[in-house]
C-alpha cells in the first residue's frame, strides 16, 4: 500500500467538497453536470486514487522485502 490508511481518509475527505464544488467551477464555463454525473465522476476518482494507493509501488518489491 503505497500510503497509510489514515492517510486514505484525509484524502477521501478532502475529495469529497472538491468533487461538489467541481460542478460550480464547471457550470461558470457553462458545462452543466447532473447530480448522477456529479455522482459518476466522484466515484471514478475515488476508485481512482484507491487503485493508486493499492497498487504496489516499485512493482511489488516491497513484498519481497519485508
């Protein structure tokens, strides 16, 4: 795990108001998000950063290691 769970929660924390403000930002640019797309593209950066915090840095060497 490239980072420890705590640290996945602030994360996880931190994502969830940027994702609804995203839909702010986005609609002064007149790109208009539903609450579903909102939803869709919340999940897909978060399943995102989960794939990246999960996958094993260095190519799994750390297994080896320890």
């Amino acid at each position: 795990m490239r980072i420890s769970k705590g640290g996945l929660l602030v994360i996880m924390a931190f994502l969830t108001p940027l994702i609804v403000e995203l839909r702010t930002v986005l609609s002064w640019f007149g790109i208009r998000l539903s609450v579903v797309e909102t939803g869709a593209l919340g999940l897909a950066l978060i399943g995102a950063v989960l794939i990246w915090a999960l996958w094993p840095s260095n190519g799994g060497t750390e297994a080896k290691l320890a």
